[in-house]
C-alpha cells in the first residue's frame, strides 16, 4: 500500500459501491441471521509478469478510469480529488515507504525517528532525495508544508487535528507567532516535530507530512495564489519518478523519466496518463492503447479477464464505501462541526432503519459479481489487526427496520405506502449520489427501492446523479438540499478515521459531532495501543458507538484494487509492504514491444 494523503480517496463510490452489472435483483427478501457475512469471492492475484526482452524508447501508457476529468491541482496540499492525487503518485510524491503493518519504514527518500518520552519525532532525509531539477530535499521543505498547512491565508482542507497537536501550531495559525515553535531543523537532512501530546497514530505520520513542498519554489509564492499558480498547474517539481512535461487540462498528462529519483532513474523513459470514461475502457484496452489501466469497477472485470492481450493485478485495498447522513454544517470561523439537532436526518432510528434496510449480500451477488467485501465496520479488512470479522452493526433485516420506524413515529396517516415525519407531515429524503459507468443507475435504483419497501420515499437530489466535482462541491458546502449522499474513502496508510469524522475536520462531511465521538476517538490513539488487543477493543468500541448506536455512516464494501496489465508490460505488483523490502516502483517497469499488444 502506497504511503498517502486520505484526500485520494474521493472517487470511491463510483468505483465500488456504484460499480453495478445491471441485472436485476431481488430485494424482498426480509434478511436473515447469516445475512451479511459472505466474504469476496475475488481472487487475489498481486503480480503479473511477462516474458521478454525490454526495449528502448518506448513510452508507458496509463489509462485513470473517470467520469469527469481532472481538475490539474498538482500540490498536495491543495489537491481534492482521487484523480489530480493519483496523477502525482506517479510523477511528484512518494516519500515514504510502507512496513507490513503501514508505518513509514526506512526503505524510502527518508525515515522516522520517535521519542514519546519527548513527545518528539524527527523526519530524516537521505542524500540521495533530489527534488526533480536537481536540487537536494532539505529540512527546509518539510518546513515549508508546514508554514503553508498552518497559515490563516491557508484555504485547503488539511489543516485539521492532526496538525493542531503540533506545539506552536495554533499560535501560528491565529497570527500570535511567525514561527512554528514545536517545528525545528536540526540540520539540512533533519527536522523535529514536538507534539502536544504524543499519541498512537503519530506512528502513521499524524501530524507529519507524507511528502515535502520544494521550498525554493513556494516560498515566495504567496499562499493564496499557491493553488492556480505555474509553479503547481503547469510546471510542477517533484522527487516522484517520473515529471510531468506536458499538460492537456482535464484529459492527459505526459511525464518523462527523473534523472534524479532516489529510487534510480526509470526504466521506461516516457510515461503518459489518460482520463478515459469507464464505457470505453475494454475496447481501449483490447485495441492496445493502453498498458495499464488502473482501479476500475468490478462490473468491468470479467470482461477484461477475457482479453487475450492482457491480465489483471487484484489486491485488497485499504478503501470503503459507505452512505452518509448531513447531519449539520461546518462553522468555518471556529473550524468545527456543529450538528443541527433539528435536521431532517438526525434521529439515529431513522438511520438505523436505513441500514437494516440495506441487502449488501445480494447487491454483492447480483451487482458486483461478489468482488467487494461487505462491511459493517469504518475499518476495510486490509487493517487485520482492528478488523473484527465478527462485527454486528446493522445486518440486513426488513422487519427489524419497519419495526424502528412504527416506534419512532414514522407512519403511513394516508396509507399510500409512504410513511409521515413525526408530525404526520410529508417525508421527502433527497439523496446525492454521483454519476459514474453505465452501471451506476441501477445500483442507486435497487437503494432508492429497499428504502421503499420499508416506506420511505428517498429521491435523487435534482432528479439525477451528480457529476463528481459538483457532488463533491455540494458535500463540501453543506447544501440544504442533501439530506444523505453515497461516498466512500481511501484510508492511506494510517486507519485512524480522526481525519473524517473528527470534530475539526472538514472531511466530516456527515457534521456529526459529539463529547462521545470525541472519547471513542481519542482512544484509537492512546499510547496504550502499543497492546494488539486493547487497540482491537478501542476499535470494536469506536464502531459500536458510531455505527452501530448512532448510525452517523452506514458503511457498504471495501473494494479490491485491480489493474489490467498489457502483455508487453514485464512485470507489473500489487503486492503489500514487506519487512524490509523495497516495494516494486514505477521506476522498476519495463517494456517489452514498442507498443502495447492488441488483443484477438
């Protein structure tokens, strides 16, 4: 697993619980005890590797499978979206690595060190990091994001809890200070971070940020003009191993190989990355135009497998769909969460019923060719550790769902088949939900009639399903028009889910906030979390207070990540971190034809 901001997670939904096959599926059924606890079916196939002789001069094509296009924000601070962040992966960032349990290891451009005793971690940079014009990675830029992360003029949406716990850091951010006190280099190759309080999740880069900003570019860029700048929209510098030298906006991106990557310089000597609709990736593939195309829904895969000119990578992915409920709005002056008790959603049995409400095995079955896992936990099963298989929630189960509304005051008064509020007034629950492959709408579909079935009439926002960048735009700005929406999250390397429901996070798009959310999670990250099972616990009980008792999110499938590989590609991993071992990198592909092969 790629060491990464959680940013990259916004394109999910389309990818996992929307990747829907079309054919009908039964849902009258009224659920019963084993409900729930099917397991993917995929097979996991990390590595594909080819025979050949690699050849020179030829260029790797990437295909990025997306409804919309990219919005070409190339710094990560500023970057909101799966696409720009998987663009960058590629070409800009990438400083650490990952250890079998998704620490930063030392095997990448530079380490960790930790004092807790001191509340203390120091980021250590190697000689051989070099920004990609030659210029050395210095303390300096670990610096910098922090400057730019915690500046007033900072409008991004990174500046959260994490970064608060850093000593000095509200003074800073509230003009008190020019300087960050608890951030200090100690030499070119170092620089210490003093916390507040030094807690678990700080061995996951909390409060650390996963990549540097090249200082000598932004710090005379004002912060404010920092996202639509050059410096970040057409000429953006990184240490990543590849860098980007031609920008068609929205569509394509070409990179040519860094001289200067620590990890060697690539193989492969140009590389080209591709927005392509999900209703032309198997033709595009058959045809041979591209070598890879990466992280596409399950409805795709059957049909990809039976390409001769080509095979598929899958593995499990630290990734989740779930449905939300707006449950209040963001108080951007105080930069917290204020839940609204009078919102249309906020009555938990309501939300409960919703999710009981909810076949996940059938849509598994019938929708997605068994290729996801269901969930009923914020915690995809890649984490072992603090994934409790045996995790209740909310199963599947019609009769307990219509039985929580009759208690709760949700009654059909006209006896047209759709239940009242409490007050015997109409019920209208409008849900987003954003446009993806041909497949999204029967998905939403089989939702939108479960919910019927138990008497709740749920309509799509506008009548329609919303194009990514405006469904996240939407979410973002709290419209009153979203009562609950269809999202879904890439945990990065640390599952500590602080930065998505936390009190002061922006990504807590739900806007629930509570002295007991507070509790549950500032127990995930207790230093006595060192204790495999006391951390499990901590986890188990996070999830029985937040999905289970308050059902703020109903969580739906964690996906598997997938690639198809053309034949010419020698050797292409999925593979998870290993002890000691440096991950298989972009830099180590080689190409064995000219170009990719075509298939019969």
């Amino acid at each position: 697993m790629k060491k990464s901001s959680k940013i990259s997670a916004l394109a999910l939904a389309s990818l996992m619980l929307l990747s829907a096959c079309g054919k009908k599926a039964d849902s009258t059924k009224t659920g019963d005890a084993d409900k729930g606890k099917t397991k993917s079916k995929v097979e996991i196939t990390p590595v594909v590797e080819n025979e050949g002789t690699p050849v020179k001069d030829a260029t790797l094509k990437v295909a990025i499978i997306g409804e919309s296009t990219f919005k070409g924000v190339f710094h990560e601070l500023f970057a909101q979206d799966n696409f720009d962040m998987n663009i960058m992966q590629k070409t800009i960032i990438g400083f650490f690595d990952s250890d079998p349990d998704f620490k930063s290891a030392d095997t990448g451009a530079g380490s960790l060190e930790f004092k807790p005793e001191e509340k203390k971690a120091i980021i250590k940079i190697k000689d051989a990091a070099k920004w990609s014009d030659g210029v050395p990675v210095t303390a300096k830029d670990f610096l910098r994001y922090y400057l730019v992360v915690g500046h007033k003029d900072y409008e991004g949406v990174r500046y959260g809890t994490d970064y608060k716990n850093v000593v000095g850091m509200e003074e800073y951010h509230e003009g008190k200070a020019e300087d960050i006190s608890g951030v200090k280099i100690i030499n070119d190759k170092e620089l210490e971070v003093t916390f507040k309080e030094f807690d678990h999740s700080i061995y996951w880069n909390k409060g650390i940020p996963f990549n540097p900003i090249p200082d000598h570019i932004y710090k005379d860029i004002p912060i404010k003009e920092q996202e639509a700048h050059d410096a970040t929209r057409k000429h953006p510098l990184g240490f990543g191993p590849y860098v980007i030298k031609e920008i068609v906006p929205g569509q394509q991106v070409v990179a040519e190989a860094n001289p200067y990557y620590f990890g060697g310089e690539p193989k492969v000597k140009r590389l080209e990355i591709k927005m392509i609709p999900s209703s032309q990736v198997v033709a595009a593939a058959k045809s041979g135009e591209f070598d890879i195309v990466e992280a596409f829904g399950s409805d795709l895969l059957p049909k990809l497998k039976e390409l001769t000119n080509g095979k598929v990578a899958t593995q499990y992915a630290g990734q989740y769909s779930y449905i939300g409920f707006k449950l209040g709005k963001m108080d951007k002056e105080k930069g917290e969460v204020v839940t609204d008790p009078n919102a249309k959603m906020n009555d938990k049995e309501l939300r409960k019923a919703m999710a009981k409400a909810i076949d996940k095995d059938t849509i598994n079955e019938k929708l997605l060719f068994n290729l996801s896992v269901p969930v009923y936990q914020v915690i995809p099963p890649v984490f072992k550790t603090i994934y409790d298989e045996n995790f209740e929630g909310h199963r599947f189960n019609k009769d307990e769902a219509k039985k929580l509304l009759d208690a709760a005051g949700y009654k059909d008064t006209n006896n047209d088949g759709i239940r009242e509020d409490k007050n015997g007034q109409p019920l209208k629950i409008n849900l987003a939900a954003m446009t993806g492959g041909a497949t999204q709408e029967p998905t939403v579909q089989f939702l939108i009639q479960s919910w019927k079935e138990i008497g709740l009439d749920v309509q799509l926002v506008s009548g329609r399903l919303i194009e990514f960048n405006s469904f996240y735009e939407k979410l973002m700005a709290d419209d009153p028009e979203v009562d609950m929406y269809m999202a879904g999250w890439t945990t990065g390397s640390n599952p500590d889910p602080t930065g998505f429901y936390g009190k002061h996070e922006e990504f807590n798009m739900a806007r629930f906030t509570s002295p007991e959310l507070d509790t549950a999670l500032k127990n995930l990250v207790t230093l006595d979390n060192t204790d495999a099972k006391v951390r499990l616990q901590h986890y188990i009980d996070f999830n029985k207070y937040f999905v289970t008792d308050q059902a703020v999110v109903i969580p739906m499938f964690s996906a598997t990540d997938k690639a198809f590989v053309n034949n010419r590609v020698k050797k292409w991993s999925l593979e998870l971190p290993e002890a000691g071992k440096a991950p298989f990198r972009l830099s180590d592909v080689e190409l064995t034809k000219d170009a990719p092969e075509v298939g019969k």
